[in-house]
C-alpha cells in the first residue's frame, strides 16, 4: 500500500482506532434505546387503544413506535 493510498498516517493511528471504538459503541447504544422506546410506546399505544375512548392517541403511538423499531433495526 502506497503513502497515497492511506487515509490515516500511520502515527495517528492508534487515535483514529480509538475514535472509531467510541464511534461504534454510541452509535451502538443509540440504536438500542431507539429500540426500547420504540417498543415501550408500541406497548403503551396498545394499552391506550384498548380503552377505545383514547384509540385516537394509541394509533399514531403505535405507528411512531413501529417507525423508532424499524430505524433502530435498519
């Protein structure tokens, strides 16, 4: 691999290792607790509709906690 090639010069690369490490894991964590509160406001939204007074409101919680589920998936 030639000087050109390389994004990183090699002296900085235990600094850029390490970004990367912090990058993965909040971004890591981020995706989960989308996932808990998405699940948590499917389950809440659930609940809501079941009282068919509230359904107005438990619909469009379920549909925002389906949307948080599928972005913290993909």
């Amino acid at each position: 691999m030639s000087q050109s090639e390389r994004s990183v010069p090699w002296f900085l690369w235990p600094f850029h290792a390490i970004w990367r490490l912090v990058t993965f894991v909040l971004n890591a964590t981020g995706r989960l607790i989308c996932a808990v509160i998405g699940i948590a406001l499917m389950v809440v939204g659930t609940v809501v509709t079941l009282t068919i007074v509230a359904a107005p409101v438990g619909v469009p919680l379920i549909v925002i906690g389906a949307l948080l589920l599928v972005r913290a998936l993909f």
